[in-house]
C-alpha cells in the first residue's frame, strides 16, 4: 500500500453498471463504463487507502493495488458491500439498475412461432447507498453517492443527497450533449452539508484526485 494521507484507511467503492438476468444469456444493463468509480479507486489507493472494490461488468480494467470483487447483479453488489463493511468511508460510484427483471428465466427464452411476445416484470432492486448511508452502528464516518441527473442537477442532487441520507452527493450531467456518461472528462457539483459547489468540467482522473483529496481532509 502506498504512504498517504489516507494509510489505515479502509474505503468501499462501487463502480461500474450492473446486469439483471432475462435469462441465461441476456440481461438489462446501462452504460456506465466504470472510468469515473475507476479512477477515484485508483487515486484513493493512491493516497494511501486500503480499497475495497466492488465493481459490475464494467469496460474498463480495475486499477491495481485494490482488493476487487467482481459481482453482475444489484443483490449481489449489496451481499458484497455488505462483507466489505465496516469501512471509514464508502463511495458509490457504481450505476446501479433500479429495477431486476422478477420473472427471469432459469432456461432461455424461446422465440414463439405463433409470434407470442414475452412479457417482462420488474422488481425494484435494494438501494444499496441509502442502506449504507442509513444504517446505525457501524455506518462510515463518510458516505458518498453519485447523481447522474439530465436537468436541474443542484436540485435534483440536493434532494437526493436528503433522501438517501448520505454526506455527499457528487453531481453530474449525463444529457447525452455533454458526452461525459462513457466519455473521459466530467463536469460535476459537489453537494454537501455546506451547500453545492460546481468544478470546471475537467479529466475523470482528475475529479477522481479531487475527489480523494477531499475525502482525506474529511477522514483526518
Ligand atoms: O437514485 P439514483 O440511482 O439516481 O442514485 C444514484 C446513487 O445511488 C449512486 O451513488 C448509486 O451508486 C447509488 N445507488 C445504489 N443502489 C441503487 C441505486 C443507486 O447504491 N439501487
């Protein structure tokens, strides 16, 4: 482990997006890269913490000196979050499905001659920040999410900063103009108790060395 600021430091990040069976060979996924929850491991390892990663089929590999645990589902992010814990702080980086197919397939799906479509149902998937960020004893000391918001980000974000119960809440706009949902840079606002502050949009890396700076300076 590298010296720094954050030595003895243990943080949960989750990155990457989820996949939720159809059936045996499909699934529901979005398309998150996992570069943003990538490059904030990397930086916090980089500073000295022991990370614990959790990360979904994401496109990028994970970075080195972290302990990665590989998971496909929401449940099994959360099962994996839930080992990983306790932790001095949390991020949650990872865009998480909402919803799990409830009638998933054990066998694939045939296709029906009579032209008879499938028909899916969805379950809401646990929400695996507002847990953490809510539990009583053994809560991280910092709890941090990610908004990925199309419009009226600082609203949006602050609300949800309230409803999941977390200490941050770092904010982005993902309209598909602004190229940054699988793109390399990253334009966000951090929300904290304080109020919001926006960043010049800038690399994901170095969001993700801000980032870390900032959550050594709040674990010290
Ligand atoms: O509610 P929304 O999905 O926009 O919230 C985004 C934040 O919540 C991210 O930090 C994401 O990692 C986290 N999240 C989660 N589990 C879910 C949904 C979102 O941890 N099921």
């Amino acid at each position: 482990l590298a010296d720094g600021p954050l030595k003895g430091r243990r943080i949960i990040v989750t990155s990457g997006p989820t996949h939720e069976p159809i059936d045996p060979v499909r699934y529901i996924a979005n398309r998150s890269s996992g570069a943003q929850g990538t490059a904030l491991a990397r930086a916090l390892a980089g500073l000295g913490a022991e990370v614990v990663f959790v990360t979904g089929p994401a496109d990028v590999p994970p970075p080195a000196g972290v302990t990665v645990e590989r998971v496909e589902t929401a449940r099994q992010m959360l099962a994996a979050v839930e080992d990983a814990l306790p932790a001095d702080a949390a991020v949650f980086a990872a865009a998480v499905a909402d919803w799990r197919v409830a009638n998933a397939s054990a066998s694939k799906v045939k296709k029906d001659g009579g032209g008879r479509l499938p028909a899916l149902e969805f379950a809401e998937n646990p929400d695996i920040l507002a847990r953490v960020a809510q539990m009583g004893d053994g809560r991280p000391a910092l709890v941090v999410g990610f908004a990925a918001e199309t419009d009226d980000v600082i609203a949006h974000a602050t609300a949800k900063r309230g409803r999941k119960g977390c200490d941050w809440i770092v904010a982005n706009d993902v309209s598909p103009a602004t190229g940054i949902m699988g793109g390399t840079e990253n334009a966000v606002t951090l929300i904290t108790a304080e109020g919001a502050q926006s960043w010049p949009r800038m690399a994901k890396e170095q969001v993700a060395n801000r980032l870390a700076q900032m959550i050594a300076e709040a674990l010290a």
